[in-house]
C-alpha cells in the first residue's frame, strides 16, 4: 500500500515537473468584432514620441496601415509592426472600436533569440490594455516557436512572440 502511493505521489509530481505545454490560440478565445472607430487616436505622450523620433513616419504610417486592414488580433484590435533597425522589431495595438493605441513595453523592440531561453519560452495574452505574461517549458513538440516573429489571430487574445524582448 505505502509503495503505490509512493510511486502515484512520485507520478503526479512528474507530471507537475513536465510544464504547461505550447498553448494553442483555441484555448484563448476571443469574438471577433467589426471596427467602428473612424481613426486612430494617439495620446498627447504619443504624438510627442511621434513627431521627436526619426522613425515616427514610419511608426504612424504602420499604425494606419494596420487600422486600415482591419481586425486583426483578439477580437477588436489590430496589430501593428515597424521596424526599428537591423533585427529589431516594434509594435503596437489598436482599439478598433475607439481608435485608442496601446504601446506595451514587451512590444517595444524586439528581435531573434540571442541564445534563447533555456528553462521555457515566454507567451502573451492580452488583456484589454496589457500583456499577460505567461511561460511553458520548451519541448521538442514546441519547434514553431524556432522562429523570430510574432504570431497572432483576430479570434484569439494570444500573441506568440517568439523573439527576445529588450
């Protein structure tokens, strides 16, 4: 008797060892809405960052592009990219329903794993105004997560980011 619970106590606890596998989008669900904002409305902090920096023509023009495609990510926002150098990446969110632009600090300039980690990988899932930052172990199953980029769907507030945050 004490040796079957022993080895079931040593099972379970295997189990916990293992980590959360590699999410998946479906398990993230969000309904997807039609835009009714009419523009994209950056703060005042916002339009300073713009017009002080030299990529801000390239970050505005993103953000329009983005709100001009359309949803794009967790139900009713839209993802937008830019570049910000050799390798460097950064993005932002939109509310399509208010136009209001979200700036999360995760998204601000991002690019390959140098080394990658090596415990587990990082994921998001957005909240509404910030990203959640989740974690699993990495496992031989995980090899879509191999690549520097973002991924993401409009049915779904996960966001994939598989490259090194600054």
């Amino acid at each position: 008797m004490k040796k079957s619970i022993a080895l079931s106590l040593i099972a379970f606890c295997a189990t916990l060892a293992h980590g959360q596998g590699a999410p998946t989008f479906a398990s993230y669900p969000a309904n997807v809405e039609q835009a009714t904002a009419t523009a994209v409305k950056l703060s005042a902090d916002q339009l300073k960052l713009l017009r002080s920096n030299p990529d801000g023509r390239e970050f505005n023009s993103s953000l329009k592009k983005s709100f001009a495609a359309g949803v794009s990510f967790a139900g009713h926002y839209m993802l937008a990219r830019w570049s910000c150098g050799t390798a460097c990446g950064q993005a932002g969110i939109i509310d399509a329903k208010t136009g209001e632009v979200f700036l999360p600090a995760q998204l601000d300039g991002f690019g390959p794993q140098n080394d990658g980690p090596k415990a587990g990988i990082s994921y998001y899932e957005w909240d509404g105004k910030t990203l959640v930052r989740r974690f699993f172990k990495k496992t031989p199953a995980a090899d879509l997560w191999n690549k520097a980029d973002i991924e993401y769907r409009k049915d779904s507030t996960l966001l994939i980011m598989n490259a090194q945050s600054n």
